[in-house]
C-alpha cells in the first residue's frame, strides 16, 4: 500500500514539470524515434560562420602561417593612393619572420604601386597572395623621375616564394607601347630608332625555388615575366593578356635559368608567349594556348658575337593560333655557342605564319653582314605537329649559318595544311641536315642527308 502511494506521488510529480515539446521540436523528435538504433549518421550541422578577413598576425588555426594583410601596414587601395611603402613594409615584415607568412593583397582593391624591388634574402618562404589588383602609375608622365622605368616589380635573391591568388596585375602599358619603342617612320619615309625605355612588368633575379600560379597578368608595357639567373621555377595556370600589336610584351622570358616548368596557361599577346634566351637548360613548356602572338622562341641568341648555351628544351601538348611564328630557333650571325637537344611535340598550329622555322639570320636591319661564326643548331626533333599555315610565308623554313650548318633535324608525322586555298607550299631550306621518319606534309626534300663533310670539330663550341 505505502509503495502504491509512493508510485503515485512520483508520476504526478513528473506531469506537473513536464513542458510539452513545440510542433517543430515534436516532428524532430517523432523523427529521430524512427532512426535505426545502431546508426551513427549525425545531423546537418548548423551553417557555418563566415570567414573573417586575414589580416596581419592574426592566425585561423594552430601552426597556419602568419598573414600579413598590405592593409595592416596602411595600404588604402583605391587605385589612387601611393601604396608603396606599405607593400615594402608588409615585404619587410614577413621577409624576416622566423615562420612561413603570406603576405596578402586583399580582394576587392586596387593598390597603386611604384617601381620596387622586394629583396632577399629572407629566414623563411613567403606567399605572395595577391586576391585583388596590383598596377603601376599611369604611362611615362605619371612615372616619377627618381624610379627606373625598365622595371616595375623586382624580386632580388629570393628562395621559396609563391606568388600567386586570383587577382590582376594590370601593367597599364597603353601609354607606353604609344612612344616611338621601336623603328619608326621619320621625315621622308625614312626609318628612325626610337628609345626602349619600358618597364617589364615582374622580374624575379638571382632566384630560387619560385611558383607562379593563377594570376592573371595583362598590359605590360614590355615583357610581363622575365627570370634571369634563377632555378626551379614552376610556373602555372596562368592568364597573360595584351593586344597583339603591343610592342616587345612577351608572356614568359627566361635568361640564365634553369630547371623551368611552364604548365597550363595561355597567353595572347603582341611579341613571344614564351622566350628562351642564353644559359637555360632543363626547360619543360606544356599545355600551353598560344596567341595571337609570335609563338615559342628559343632565341635571338649570339647577339653582338656573344656566346649562347640552349639545351634540353621540351614543348609539348599545346596550341599556338593566329600567331606570326609557332615554334622558332633563331640566332644572329656572328654568334657562338649551341642550341641541342630540343624537342617539339603534340603541336596544334592554327593559322601560323611561321609554323616551323629555324633562322640563322636573325636581323632587325638590312644591314647585318654575313659572319663566319654561328651558334650550332643540332638534335632538333619535331613530332606529331599538324594544323594549317597562313600561305604567305612557307610552312617549313630551316635557314642555316653557311659556315656552321644544322645538323641531326628530324621531323616525324608533320602534317601542315594551307588555311586558305588547296595549293601546298615548298618548304626553304638552306645548309640544313636531317630527316623524315615518316611521312611529312608538305615533304621537306631540301633537308641534307647525312652528316656535312665541311665542319671541322674546332668550330663547334657545344657549350
């Protein structure tokens, strides 16, 4: 009876504090009754918070880098302001931090920088996160008189830097491409030199250990990359842009470095989309759209009789269209040196002037004397290259040094078509040897056979 009465007391205790559950709650709770008891699937969990911004040693985890925001040093970026010595200051900062920093160019602004150098070396690497625009002054008049005007963003004697994000690096080179860059017409019809005093856009020197990747980079007033004197540079998944009658804007140009990666970008642009000049070796281009432009150049090499070593150069798998040259080797007479062991395969050629051209006459004036030094041109090796030519200039065009001929040129499954008209155009050679190993379209039957007579050892310096 006593244990009756205490049940009782229990169970109406329980109804007075019990709170009956809201519809919501209930179709939850009715819902999760049904789940099968040995399930360990959770819930949606709730949304997210929103990100915070970045900003200077602030860190969103343990052991993540160090940020350090260009705005956290007084960048305004309104594309007005001098936003320079902020930029240096943020450099500075992560440049002698004991642990990996980004240095980071926000989304959603334009910092105007003036001409710099970003120097090294530093205690640890760096990425160079650029999320928003990066532009020079306006044009020569807006360039102060005190800053060089053949550069504009200079890193020296850096190692283990990454610049990279999905920003823009606006070069502005309208008002410079307007000045008399090259040849012009004078009085009379005459042909006047003008000066050349442009900036390249970003210049890595005396460098190491470098990746570039998905920036878009356009309108320099003159190359937009150029490496002298680097090694290990990974280049990727970049966009260059600028028009196609913009002077000497080259995508890419390597000097005196090595160990490059050139991978999936495109480049449309008025001079080269990628250059190799003296001193590179070990170079790997792949996956690359080319033009408008004037395609892939090893070269101009020996200029003013000086001496170039080009070698292990690979292109493959790309598309070059609607560009004066495809892929091109080309020297000064007078020179020394050798370019060797080069390979282009798997080459689309849309509409090219110049799909394959070798010229050992490079010369911007009519008036470049025949020399009897050259720099050697030998294992050349062109595979799976097809598409159509513009029928103005020769599909082939292999025109060597008469001192110092090209040898070991071998061309396999060459197939060049006219873009307009059905009449196929002879190959130009002069003083070259190779080989067909298959079938080549138009046939080369101006290639030498074997290996020239006239070529005494002592006059091939191959590097």
């Amino acid at each position: 009876m006593i244990l009756t009465r205490v049940l009782v007391l229990l169970l109406l205790f329980s109804f007075c504090f019990f709170v009956p559950p809201s519809p919501g709650k209930l179709h939850s709770y009715t819902k999760q009754k049904h789940l099968h008891p040995k399930s360990r699937i959770s819930l949606p969990p709730a949304s997210a918070p929103e990100a915070v911004s970045p900003s200077y040693n602030v860190n969103s985890a343990p052991h993540s880098p160090t940020v350090f925001n260009v705005q956290s040093f007084g960048a305004i970026g309104d594309g007005v302001t001098d936003d320079t010595q902020a930029f240096k200051m943020a450099w500075d900062t992560a440049c002698q931090s004991e642990e990996t920093g980004v240095l980071l160019v926000p989304k959603g602004y334009s910092f105007l920088i003036q001409s710099t150098i970003f120097t090294g070396p530093c205690k640890s690497g760096i990425t160079f996160q650029i999320d928003g625009i990066i532009m020079p002054p306006d044009g020569p008049d807006s360039w102060p008189i005190k800053y060089s005007k053949k550069q504009w963003l200079v890193f020296y004697r850096i190692s283990r830097l990454s610049l990279q994000g999905g920003g823009v690096i606006d070069g502005r080179g309208e008002k410079w491409w307007n000045l008399p860059c090259k040849t012009h017409k004078g009085i009379n019809r005459t042909k006047l030199p003008g000066p050349c005093d442009s900036p390249v856009a970003i210049r890595f020197f005396l460098s190491s250990n470098l990746t570039v990747q998905g920036l878009k980079v356009k309108n320099s007033p003159q190359f937009h990359f150029r490496f002298d004197g680097c090694q290990n540079v990974h280049i990727d998944l970049l966009t260059i842009k600028a028009p196609a009658l913009s002077p000497n804007t080259d995508g890419i140009h390597i000097e005196n470095t090595n160990n490059v990666k050139i991978y999936n970008s495109i480049v449309s642009n008025g001079d080269d989309c990628v250059s190799i000049g003296a001193g590179c070796f070990n170079v790997d281009i792949k996956n690359i759209t080319c033009g408008p432009s004037h395609g892939i150049s090893i070269g101009s090499l020996g200029v003013r009789n000086s001496r170039a070593c080009v070698s292990d150069i690979t292109v493959s798998d790309s598309v070059i269209k609607q560009s004066d040259n495809g892929v091109r080797i080309k020297t000064w007479q007078g020179g020394s040196g050798a370019v060797s062991a080069v390979t282009f395969h798997n080459i689309q050629m849309d509409t090219v002037r110049n799909p394959i051209i070798i010229d050992q006459y490079y010369c911007l004036t009519k008036n470049c004397p025949n020399q009897t030094s050259a720099v050697f041109v030998s294992d050349i090796l062109y595979t799976n290259i097809k598409g159509t030519y513009d029928v103005r200039s020769p599909p082939m065009h292999f025109v060597c040094s008469d001192f110092l001929p090209c040898t070991n040129l071998t061309l396999s499954e060459v197939e060049l078509l006219p873009a307009q008209g059905h009449i196929l155009s002879n190959p130009v050679c002069w003083n070259a040897y190779g080989i067909m190993q298959t079938l080549i379209i138009p046939p080369v039957n101006c290639l030498l056979e074997g290996i020239p007579k006239l070529m005494p050892e002592s006059d091939v310096d191959r590097c």
